[in-house]
C-alpha cells in the first residue's frame, strides 16, 4: 500500500515540475507513475523551455 501511494506522489511531482518547467506535464505524470523517482531524476537533468 505505501508503495503505490509513493508512485502516486512521483506521478505528481513529476507532473508538477513538468508544468513549471514549460514541459508535456500530462507526459510526464505518465512516466512518474511508471518510472517513479527515475523520470524524476531525468526531469530535473533536463533544462526549462521556459525563459
């Protein structure tokens, strides 16, 4: 139980930082909820779209 609710965070937070970041947010809550802290990890090595 406490597993699928870490992953529901992941999803989350990934969404999340996508969003800020100018990203896909819908993207990558998808690949937060799959990956977890790995697409994490991924989001936050790739640079913002936004300026």
């Amino acid at each position: 139980m406490v597993v699928l609710i870490v992953w529901i965070i992941m999803a989350y937070v990934c969404y999340d930082v996508a969003q800020k970041k100018g990203l896909n947010s819908g993207m990558w809550g998808v690949l937060g909820l799959i990956f977890g802290i790995f697409a994490l990890m991924i989001l936050v090595m790739i640079p913002s779209k936004r300026y």
